[in-house]
C-alpha cells in the first residue's frame, strides 16, 4: 500500500495514513487503501483493538482538494459513484466491530473530522483543531453528515456546519466529539491506557454493545423491548458471558483480560 502503513501485533491493529505531504487528504487511492484495510482486518478474529493514526503534522486535511475539483470533468453519474465510496468508507470505520480508538495531532478537518465521529474513543493533543470546513470551501459535509449528527447531535453541529469555524482540542472534548484531551507528547501514552482499558472487556461483548449503540437509539419502544431482552439472553449464555460471570464468582480475571 502506498498511503497507508498496517501492522497488527498481539491483537492490536495500527493503520497510519501515510501521506504526510499531502496532509493525509483523502484522495480515491486512499479511500480505496482504507476501506480494503477494514475489510481485511474484519476476517481477523484476534484482533481486540483498532488504532487509527497518521505520520506528519497533521491527522488529515480531509478531502483532497484537487481530487474533488477533477471531478467537473467526470459525469454525474461517476461523480455520485466516488462520493458513495467515501461513505462507505465512513460506514466501514462506524461499523466496524472491534473498538476503533483515534490518535489525532495537528488537524483533522472536513472528512478527518468525520473520521473521529466514527471512531469510539478520541484521543487529541491539546494543541490540535478540527473543523467541518466544507462551507468555506463552497461545498457541503454531506457524507460525513450522519456520522456527525449520531455523534454529536444536530443542536451543536447546525451552528458548526454552518460557519465551518475551527473548534479547539477542549472544545471537543466537551461536545463529545473528543474523548481525552492530552498533551502532544503524551498521545502515545493515553492511547496505550485506553487499549488496555478496552482489553479488560470481553470482545463479543465489546462487539454487540457497538450494535447497541447503533440500533437501539432509532428504535422504538416496542422494538426495543422485543431486541434489546434478546441481546443480553444470548450473551448471557455465551462462552464469553459464562466465562465472565464465573470469573466474578471465582474472583479471578477472565481469561481475555490477560495481555498476551
């Protein structure tokens, strides 16, 4: 891969967008690089934890500007097709069923930032900025739109779409859309206690609570009541749930929570 750099060790994935001269803006190779990687490491049932992390100054500028200009010379048609592509991208990143935790220095704007509202936990230095800058740029957060509302809500983001003004690192962390805020330096390190915190939990577990946290606030009442008792009866008596209740009763650590 020329844009990405992957490497999985002991359970724990690293993609690194690799494209620091560009800013790691999303251009068709890297969406395609990104969304063939996630496809890849879905088939890995080791694998406990995704990180999402970028070379350079900046995590990622978004899309790249002269990609998204060249497309006046496309037709409609091969235009919708490559913009279907970035969400799906989007999607595969929301979806995915292991935790996705983002280390983010410098920037992320525009489809960056949508990066970070399909993560589950966000790590940002102190210093870095993001923004949905689409509107200063005279187009719209349009794909990454979804992804931003379910994450943030449509209060705060109407006045962010709106002005595409840059929001601060703490800024951030209190809408929601930044889980910790830590100096540059220590990224690195915040990012090592979340991947243990994650690891104390039980990955099919993990993997049915991001289903909950995607279905469940859609649903009805009704529907709810019918899914969600369904949820906990089937995890309940999986080897995971027998394997974590015993644990508890044994006073000992269940058998995932030991870092190999």
């Amino acid at each position: 891969m020329s844009f990405l750099r992957l490497e999985v060790t002991d359970g724990i994935a690293r993609i690194a967008l690799a494209r620091p001269e560009a800013r790691n803006a999303l251009n068709a190779e890297v969406i395609a690089e990104l969304t063939d990687s996630l496809k890849y490491l879905r088939s890995n049932d080791d694998l406990r934890v995704l990180v999402l992390t970028a070379d350079g100054e900046t995590f990622c500028a978004g899309a790249d500007a002269n990609w998204m200009r060249a497309q006046r010379d496309v037709s409609m048609q091969e235009n919708i097709g490559d913009a279907e592509k970035i969400f799906d991208l989007f999607r595969s990143v929301y979806e995915f069923p292991r935790p996705i935790i983002a280390r983010v220095q410098g920037g992320a704007f525009g489809g960056g930032a949508g990066l970070l509202c399909c993560s589950d936990i966000v790590v940002m230095a102190e210093n870095a900025v993001t923004a949905f800058s689409e509107v200063r740029l005279g187009v719209v957060p349009a794909t990454i739109s979804l992804f931003v509302l379910r994450r943030i809500g449509e209060g705060r983001a109407r006045e962010l779409f709106l002005t595409g003004r840059r929001i601060s690192a703490r800024e951030c962390e209190r809408i929601g859309l930044a889980t910790e805020v830590v100096p540059e330096s220590g990224l690195d390190e915040a990012v090592e206690k979340w991947i243990n915190e994650l690891l104390a939990a039980a990955p099919s577990a993990q993997a049915t609570a991001k289903e909950l946290l995607r279905d469940v606030p859609r649903m009805s009442l009704d529907i709810a009541r019918e899914y969600a008792p369904k949820k906990i009866a089937s995890q309940r008596v999986s080897p995971e749930g027998q394997e974590g209740l015993t644990a508890l009763l044994e006073k000992r650590k269940p058998s995932w929570s030991v870092r190999k």
